[in-house]
C-alpha cells in the first residue's frame, strides 16, 4: 500500500471512531437533564461490550454491573428452568441520572429470550425468565447502564 493510500486509509479509520463516540454520547444524553450524570460518562466503556476480566479480582465497576445468571448448570432436555439475571454483585444505582435502562438475555445461537426495559427509579434491574431447554446451550445477559455501557455475563446450560 503506497503511503497516500494509507493516510486516506487511517481518515477512514479516525472518522470511525469519531462516529462510534458520537453514537455513545447521544445514548448517554437520552432522558432529560443528565449533564451531571453526562460529565460523569466514561466514553471509552461504549466502545465495546464489556466484561468481568478477573473473576476473583473483579473491579468496582465490574461488580456494579455484570450481569449475576442464576440458573442450574445441568438439566434435563426439554425442562423448563428459572433463569434470573440481575445486575451487579453489588446493587448498581437507579437514579434519574444514573439506571440500568435494559436487560437483554439470549442463547449463544442467537435465541431471544427476553429485552426488558426499567424506570430510572423505584424498580430493581431483574429479570427472571422460564426457559425451555432443547440442547446444551449458553444463555447470555446484557445490562445497559446509560453512564458505563453494555456488560455482558454468560452461563452454560447442560443437558
Ligand atoms: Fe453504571
């Protein structure tokens, strides 16, 4: 690649980013009134799904927001098992400047389960889904946070 080239291709790269930022800062202001919560906002957690990286060592932010699956590890095929997704191992804050606004649970292949969206106030990010296991699965949770981005858990179902 000769180097005009390259450069147009690094403009392209940078104009990327600038959009992925835009989008982020237009989720976080959504609602009414949220500069103190906006000035707070850490942008670089919207640039990907976010993850607990050490289980045994995890971060304030990680135990505010990744999402905790209870469910059996083993089933039998064709049993229908409670599976509840809450938010945090520790309770992450449901003000007007600071919620859970959804959770989404699905398969790895890519099933829907369940999208659920909250009130800033008064309710508790939980989900508690029945799910009717065919096969072996992973069932995935997301929990949108409007100051921290998408966290995502996932746990293993076995028949
Ligand atoms: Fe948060």
């Amino acid at each position: 690649m000769n180097q005009k080239a390259d450069m147009t291709r690094r403009k392209v790269l940078v104009g990327g980013a600038a959009a992925a930022v835009a989008a982020a800062a237009t989720l976080v202001t959504t609602g009414s009134a949220l500069a103190a919560g906006y000035k707070t906002a850490d942008l670089g957690l919207f640039s990907a799904i976010n993850r607990v990286k050490d289980a045994a060592n995890m971060t304030g932010l990680e135990k505010k927001h990744a999402p905790v699956i209870k469910a059996p590890a083993k089933v039998s095929k064709g049993e229908t098992v409670a599976v509840t997704v809450s938010v945090g191992v520790l309770p992450h804050p449901m003000t007007d400047a600071h919620w859970i606004e959804r959770v989404r649970i699905f398969t790895e292949e890519g099933g829907a389960v369940a999208d659920v969206s909250f009130a800033r106030t008064g309710v508790a990010p939980v989900v508690t889904v029945n799910i009717v296991v065919g096969a072996s699965t992973t069932v995935v949770a997301q929990a949108f946070c409007n100051l921290h981005g998408i966290w995502e858990s996932r746990h293993s179902l076995s028949v």
